[in-house]
C-alpha cells in the first residue's frame, strides 16, 4: 500500500518530493562523502511469498541501499550485503570514511541473531568491507570522541525465551574504543535489548545516553576511566535520545514506545520534565535548524506489540516557542523508524524511512518530503 500524500488542503508545509522503493526500512542516514550528498537505507527484511504477514519474520538476508544526490533527487548507485541491519551510520577515522552498519539477525526462519555487524570503508568511491564485529541482536552504531579518544558504541541484545547468551559477544550493549586502527572492546553495559544512544558535552561533563527497551535507559557520566550510571529515564521501553543546546540551556528528549515522549531541561544537576512530547508509538527524533527557529521531528513506529501492531500512525514537526515545542503539523508514517533532514539548492528536505505497511508487510515507501518551512 502507499502513502497518501500529506497535503490536503489547509496544509503548507509537507509535499511528497520522491518515494524509495525500501523494504522494511530501519534508517535514513544522510552524509557527505567525496563531496557528494548520499543516503544509506538499511532494510530489516524482505517479504517471504505465501507466508503470513509477521513484522519479525521475513527474509532477513537483504541488501542495505546506498543513493547519491543527483539532479534534485536520490539515485540508487549500490547496494551492500548487510543482513537485516537496523541501522547505519558513517564517520570519519583516521583520515578514512567509514559505514557501520549494525546487523540483526540473517536467514529466512529461524533466525540466526549471534551474528557479525558490518563496517565498510569507502575507497575510491567504492566501499570496502574493512571489519567485521561480533554482535547479538545489534540495533544502532554511535561515533563519538572524549578528548582525544575516540569511541563506537553499540546497543544490542534480545530477549528470547528460552535462549541463553551468546557465546560471541556478550549480548549486552558495549562501547568500543579505537586502538591502532581497530575497534576494541572498552567497557561492557547492563543493557539487555538496547535502542540507541547520545553523547553530549554539559557543566563540563560528558555524557552518553542509551535507551533500552527491557533494562533502564540511563545516562552515563564520563569520569575519566569510565561510564558511570548518573540517571535514569524510565525502567523499561526506552527508544531513543536527542540532546541539544538552545537559549543558552541544555535539552534533552527521550522517546518511548508504549508510553510518553518527554522533554528535559538540565537544571545544573540533572535533567528534569519539562513537557511532554506526545503519546505511544515514539521511536525516533531529528532535529535542526532552518533561519531562525528550531524544530523537531518525532517519528512514531507502531502501536500495540506483535502479532497485530498498528503500522499507520500520525508523526510529528515541532517549532520551539515560547520555551516549548509546539506541534506544526503531521504527517503519516507507516512503521516509521528514522528521518534525516537536509538541505540541497537552496531547499529543505526530510526523507522518512517507513518499514511496515499497515497489514504489516515489509515492502513500503520510504518517503523524501519537501518542507516549507519558509511559509510556515
């Protein structure tokens, strides 16, 4: 099924500017690289014909999507082996780019989820599969430096009844540290199914956040050696994290699946409530800048657990205002998972990526929207 276009009458800000043939779609990364705009599109799954529809089942064996920028829209150029990969993101290390991408599972059922994650390095315009990492359920890579050390953290893990840990990995989340050139395991965390993560710098301090769906999401306090758990945000269905600065003040959002999306303040010791930012269903944040104002876009995912989840659900843009985000518009997603903002002649964009339809199969568009913003 595809999307409706969100712009009836009375709307401004959403058109459709392209649509992405994905399947199962877990990321929208958009990046630079070789002076070039890109966007890698991980896919969770393929649909299996004459099976039912199952947002856990499918052909986990699949391709990640890579697409350049090229005359005012995305052109695919290459796909890379990358079995349901649920997330991806580039950087730069040691004066090389690189692409990890953070793999679930492979196979068509039943599922193998000890299985390696994948990093890729790009070489005169091709990617090279330069390292390979033992993971268990992996769920997003986050980059990041403390000084001059530098770090590669991984949310993962599943809980399976019945299902011991892994013998490769440790099943929990962990931060790898770069050591002459390669990633090596730094510090093992409590997580037993983690989401995503964020590092920020605040009161002198730096911090890494990492939402967890089964276990606390915590904030960890960087105290030279280590990460130390300094707060916690919810006991359980944490999704994701953003930090930002604005007015002088520090934020930070939180994400919650079957519960509220929240925003919080630092009041010089810790974070504390300051709104809430919608209902069940928060998977994902995106924030930026446009001339003067601030937004922020939650994407919300599903509703309800398997095997009937609701897939088509209403996401949101926030404008800051008055010391708050207000709701600007919305926009339908199905199975939403991520969305990347960016800007390309003079023109603002948001590409959503959208994983399920809503009789939860696999095949559905992921959606390059224009906004504008200048007329809101």
């Amino acid at each position: 099924m595809s999307i409706t276009d969100p712009n009836p009458p009375g709307t401004k800000i959403f058109s459709v500017h392209q649509r992405l043939a994905t399947s199962g779609a877990r990321s929208a990364h958009v990046f630079r690289a070789d002076d070039r705009l890109h966007l890698v599109v991980p896919q969770l799954a393929e649909d299996v014909p004459g099976r039912p529809a199952d947002m856990q089942g499918g052909n986990a064996d699949v391709d990640a999507l890579l697409y350049r920028w090229e005359e005012g829209r995305f052109a695919e150029h290459d796909r890379l082996p990358s079995p349901s990969a649920e997330d991806a993101v580039s950087f730069r290390s040691g004066g090389e780019t690189y692409l990890a991408f953070a793999n679930l599972r492979t196979g068509k059922g039943p599922y193998e989820t000890d299985v390696d994650s994948l990093i890729y390095r790009e070489e005169g315009g091709k990617w090279i599969l330069d390292e390979t990492l033992p993971t268990f359920g992996a769920k997003q890579w986050h980059h990041f430096s403390i000084g001059d050390r530098e770090f590669l953290a991984l949310a993962q893990g599943l809980v399976i009844p019945g299902r011991t840990l892994p013998h490769r990995g440790h099943g929990r989340s962990v931060v790898f540290e770069r050591v002459d050139g390669r990633w090596q395991e730094f510090q093992v965390l409590g997580g037993r199914m983690g989401y995503n993560w964020a590092s920020f710098r605040v009161g002198g301090h730096d911090f890494l956040a990492y939402a967890d769906q089964v276990s606390p999401s915590v904030v960890y306090r960087w105290d030279g050696d280590s990460f130390v758990p300094y707060q916690t945000f919810g006991e359980r269905f944490g999704r994701s994290f953003r930090h930002f600065s604005h007015n002088g003040e520090e934020w930070l959002a939180f994400a919650c699946i079957t519960g509220e999306s929240t925003l919080h303040r630092w009041n010089g010791e810790l974070f504390e409530p300051h709104q809430s930012l919608g209902g069940p269903g928060g998977r994902e944040f995106e924030l930026f800048r446009h001339g003067d104002d601030l937004y922020l876009v939650r994407v919300c995912f599903v509703e309800g657990m398997p095997p009937t989840p609701k897939t088509d659900l209403m996401s949101q843009l926030y404008r800051w205002n008055n010391g708050k985000f207000e709701v600007l518009e919305e926009f339908p997603t199905y199975g939403g998972t991520d969305a990347s903002y960016f800007e390309a002649g003079g023109r603002s964009f948001l590409v959503v990526a959208n994983s399920l339809t809503p009789d939860v199969r696999f095949r559905q568009d992921s959606i390059v929207y224009e906004l504008s913003l200048d007329n809101a």
